[in-house]
C-alpha cells in the first residue's frame, strides 16, 4: 500500500496534546451539606454500573484517539497497489451523432454517458490530474488536465451533441499521446459503433465503458437533386435507404419541395441493404427539397437525425428568345413549343445581349453580332464573324460531331438545299486565334453546314440551312436541334447544388455569392438559431464541419446585429448521410457486456481515504453519545 500524501503522518502529533487534556483533572470543589443520608442512596443506587462510570473517561480518550487516527488514515490517502491511483486519466466521450439514439430508456447515449461520468467522478478519485476529450468528428479537449472536481464537472455540462461522424480512432491516439507515463490510464465512453476500436483493446491502460444498446435504425444515406440537362423544367433526386436492423421494415418516402408533396414512394427495406431511388418532377421554381423517412407500422425509431434529408433545388429562370429576321412558320412554332422561353420580337438588336436570353436571326443578319448567345439560321450576307458565299451544289452532311450538341441530333446523309459557303473570321481588332470554333456538321468536301463558334463574350451557333427548300423542319431532328441549342445557352450553371454532409469540412467563396469580399466576418446561423462569427480571410469563409443537420443560413455581420430581415447570402443544406454513423448494431454483443474493471467503476467504488473518513465521523458520533450528552435517569 502507498500514501499519497505521507506528510500527513505528522498530524500524530496532535495526540499528544489529546492525552494531556484528558490527563489534567479539575480539582474539586468542596462544598458542607447538612446531611449525607440522601447521598448514599443516590451512591448505592448507581453502585451497579460503577466500573463503567469510572472507565466512560478512558474509552472516551479512545475514541478521540481512534477519531484522529481516521483523520489521518483520510489525510493520507492510502491506495492499494491493485488500485493504485494514476497519475494521468484522460476520459474520452464519443459525442457523435450516433450518440444521439435513444434506446429502451429514452435518453440518449450521450445523456447516459454524461450521467455516468458526473457518478464517476462524484464517487471516485480516477487520477491526480484528469482530462476530457470528445470524439464528435475531430479530436477536441474539453478540459485540460486539473485536480479540480468542478472543473471537470463543468467540463462535461458543456459537452454538447453533434452529427458529426465519429473521431474515437484520433481521439484514443491523441490521449495515447497525452499519457506516455506507465501510471496513467484512458476511459473511453462509446457506443462503440466505430470501425477499428478492438485495436486498443488489448492495450492494458485503455477501458471502454459502453453506452447504450444495439437497436435497430433505417435512415437516408445520400440525397442529391439535380436540373436535368435535357429538360428545361425537369429534375432528378437520388436517394439512398439503408435498414440497419435484424427485420424487413415497411417504410414511405415522403418527397416535398417547399412544404409540398413531391412524391410518397412506398420502400421495403431489407436488412442490410442500400435501396436506391429516383424521384423525377417537372418545375422551373427552385426551393427546398425535405425528404423524410417514416415507417409504416410501429412507432419512429430511435434516432431522427438520420430521417429527414435537405437539399436545394436550384430554380430555371425563364429564357428569353428573340426573334429576329424573316418570318418562318416552321422555325416559329419550334420555338413556342420550347418549355420555359418566352418569346419577343424585336426591332432593333442590342449591341449585348441580356443575361439568360438567346437571339435567333434567320436570313437577315446585321453587320456587327452582338455579345452573348446568338443562333443563326440561313444566313443570307456576311457580317462581322464571317462571310457568306455563293450556294453549295447539292450539299450532303457527310460527318456529325460527337458534340453534345449534336446528340439525338441525326443528319448523317441528309441533303440540305441552299446551303451556302461560310468561312468564318475574327471580329475586328481581335486574334483569329483566340476565337473557338468546332464544325459541327459538314460535307464531304469539308464545307459547314453547322458550326459552334465561341469567343469571350459571344457564344454563336451556325446553321446554313434554307428551311423552305430543305425538308429538315419535316424531321424530327430540326426541334431536337434546336432544344439542344438553347440548352447549351442555358449553360449548366445552377445545375446542381451540392447537400453537405456532417462529416464535410466547408469552404466558401464570397466572390462566388456575388457580395462584398472586402467585410471581415460573417454571421452563421444554425438550423437551431445559434449564430456564430466567421472571419473573412482574402475573401474566404472556412466554416469546417458543421456540427447540427438542417439549413444553415450566411447572413452579413451588420444585417444579423440590426435584426433586419433580409435574404441570406447562401443557404447551405446538412445532412447526416453517413452509413456508419446510422448502423446503431455495428457493435457486436461482447462490447456492451461490462468487463470488471467497468463494472468497478460503474458501481462507484469509494477510495480507501473515503472510508478513513467515514470511520472517523462515526467515532466522533460515538463519543458524543457515551460522554457528551447527558444520561437522564
């Protein structure tokens, strides 16, 4: 056995001034009575118990003597060597998100692992110097090493739960790294559904105290929506459901956008198996996308987090195409036929071209094409881009690019009339290197019938072709060419808006949110309402990963403290999507069964100094009673 503090054997020393205060007798008084009569009888009547009455002052030197002893034995904390106190402890919590389940008892694991700790470190002496890590998806000191039961206490009051994936790996190493000395131990509080936690177990200073039980959970795994490239009004959601359970379960997925019904799917979920699913709906709004997961029979399972999904959907605004030229039936009802375009005809063309508009010139072409996106079909005189000549004699397309533009696009071997000769050139005062052009279709003898010609603030498509000679408006490939032409004016910005997971660290652009990059900090509001600062560095907001599911809003600094209103600079959409972190069984059975040192610290087991004082609080109740107080016969 050693003694923490072996200076306190020197407290001995207050029995001797013990003993000298019982030794030193107070000399009686004498006092003349006129009789002694009545006090023989009271003599004879407590003749009985008189040996105790002349030993009640030597057992009460005994007991004062036994009570100092107790204080001492307290004072210098004895410790077994099988129970010798460690130097260092480092206590690991895993406040992952599966820590957020709810099993039998209703209380989360993280609860149950903070009530745990607060009984450990009320009923035991764990180390000299402790410290608190948490595991939720990066390593994390909550407390630094302190002898201070408050500290520690509050220490765990602040630990707060997250859906980050769990750390426990990084963790363990960390306070592997923290306690080099032999005398040192680790308590790990987990629920254990983290891969490559039997490597530690072997490791004699390392304990894992288990939390919870495995129960059964479904969940979403990835939810991505995405604007169809083909279709200006479509969309695609992806969906991944897992059943990490011992049963078949019968669940909905319910699909809203902006608090209405999308779609209900019907799932049965097999054990242990992905489902995949594919929701496609037509609209040019965009919104917020909310997929739930609910099963059919019985009640919620224990862990919502991993329910629910949120993502964006971006919204297609409406193209604006105007029409310039000679009038055309064929090439008028085309575009009317166009979804999502409203259609204009104009007098006079603009020297640029608005943002997310098309002009559409057929024959007449002006001198100078404008910026921006530009379709020209049958071009009958030169301009600025290029020069038209004389008419082909029996043009034939002979070769078709693999551009997308040409996809589902069929003209091999079809005979266009009227084509005629393009030979294109650099606008004034610029390079003809600079420009990009890809012939898209042409005959044999390599003259164009089609072409893409890119320049840094133009974005022109050729098409020489008459349509009252040629039968290509008769064809089904002439609508096709055109819807794939205003697709690719449409661009693929918007197309998609990623969903962040939990476990993803999040860096953003201020630049790309079209804001002023010159503020210094931003307001971040969590789907709880917290709001926290982010500093601004060269125009960069590094928001790490972010720690609760939902919609998070980026507001600036100056509209959060006035309180206005205001639309968000960007909304970011968090998820859980992590398999591991929704397999609640990956666990097996033999980590929830407590070993026996688990088990001893569990049941609170009182240091040895505990008992000293006890010992001596019973002692000193003991000689108050038989000397102290007054016996009333």
């Amino acid at each position: 056995m050693t003694f923490v503090h072996p200076l306190a054997w020197y407290l001995l020393l207050l029995a001797i001034p013990i003993i000298l205060f019982y030794i030193l007798k107070i000399r009686l008084r004498q006092e003349l009575v006129a009789t002694t009569m009545f006090w023989k009888q009271v003599f004879d009547e407590r003749r009985t118990r008189f040996l105790w009455w002349r030993l009640r002052h030597l057992f009460s030197l005994i007991l004062c003597l036994l009570l100092l002893a107790g204080l001492v034995g307290s004072a210098l904390e004895p410790v077994s060597k099988s129970q010798k106190k460690a130097v260092r402890c480092v206590i690991v919590v895993d406040n992952s998100a599966s820590m957020n389940a709810r099993d039998s008892k209703q209380q989360t694991r993280l609860d149950q692992a903070k009530e745990e700790l607060r009984t450990l470190l009320t009923t035991t002496d764990v180390a000299r110097q402790t410290s608190i890590l948490t595991a939720g998806g990066h390593p994390q000191i909550a407390v630094g090493f302190t002898d201070h039961l408050g500290t520690l206490r509050r220490g765990i009051e602040s630990i707060r739960p997250t859906a980050h994936p769990s750390a426990l790996i990084e963790t363990i190493e960390l306070a592997l790294s923290l306690t080099a000395s032999e005398n040192s131990s680790i308590l790990v509080f987990t629920d254990g559904c983290t891969p490559g936690l039997d490597a530690f177990e072997s490791l004699p200073n390392v304990r894992f105290c288990p939390v919870g039980e495995p129960i059964d959970n479904i969940g979403v795994t990835r939810f991505q929506p995405r604007r169809s490239l083909g279709d200006a009004v479509g969309y695609e959601i992806l969906t991944e459901t897992v059943n990490h359970g011992t049963e078949s379960v019968s669940a909905r997925l319910e699909v809203e956008l902006d608090n209405r019904i999308v779609d209900v799917i019907p799932l049965t979920l097999e054990p242990g198996l992905p489902q995949t699913t594919l929701v496609r709906d037509v609209t040019p709004d965009g919104g917020l996308l909310r997929a739930t997961l609910k099963p059919i029979v019985g009640k919620p399972d224990g862990f919502p987090t991993d329910d629910t999904a949120f993502a964006f959907l971006p919204a297609r605004p409406t193209q604006q195409i105007y029409l310039y030229g000679e009038e055309d039936f064929f090439l008028l009802r085309v575009l009317q036929s166009q979804p999502n375009v409203r259609l204009h005809f104009p007098t006079d063309i603009p020297d640029r071209m608005p943002e997310n508009s098309v002009l559409v010139l057929h024959r007449s072409i002006p001198e100078t094409i404008p910026s921006g996106n530009v379709l020209i079909i049958d071009p009958r005189n030169s301009c600025d881009l290029f020069e038209v000549g004389e008419p082909l004699d029996m043009p034939i397309v002979a070769k078709v690019s693999a551009s997308p533009l040409m996809k589902f696009v069929h003209l091999l071997n079809l005979t266009v009339p009227g084509a005629r000769t393009i030979t294109l050139k650099a606008k004034a005062g610029m390079e003809r290197s600079i420009m990009t052009e890809l012939i898209l279709a042409e005959t044999p003898e390599e003259q164009p019938i089609y072409v893409h010609s890119a320049l840094s603030e133009s974005n022109v498509l050729l098409l020489s072709a008459d349509l009252r000679r040629s039968d290509l408006p008769l064809r089904t490939a002439f609508p096709i060419l055109v819807s794939q032409a205003l697709t690719h004016f449409r661009g693929s910005g918007g197309e998609l808006e990623k969903a962040y997971s939990t476990g993803e660290p999040i860096r953003i652009a201020l630049a790309d949110l079209g804001t002023r990059t010159e503020i210094d900090q931003v307001a971040v509001r969590s789907p709880s309402g917290i709001v926290q600062y982010f500093p601004v560095k060269s125009g960069i907001v590094s928001l790490g990963m972010l720690p609760e599911c939902g919609v998070w809003k980026i507001l600036e600094t100056e509209i959060e403290e006035s309180g206005d209103i205001g639309p968000p600079l960007l909304r970011i959409a968090c998820n859980l999507v992590n398999g591991e972190a929704s397999n609640l069984r990956f666990a097996p059975e033999v980590f929830y069964q407590q070993t026996s040192d688990a088990a001893a610290l569990r049941s609170g087991v009182r240091p040895i100094w505990f008992w000293f004082a006890v010992f001596a609080l019973l002692l000193a109740a003991a000689e108050w009673i038989l000397y102290q107080r007054r016996w009333v016969e």
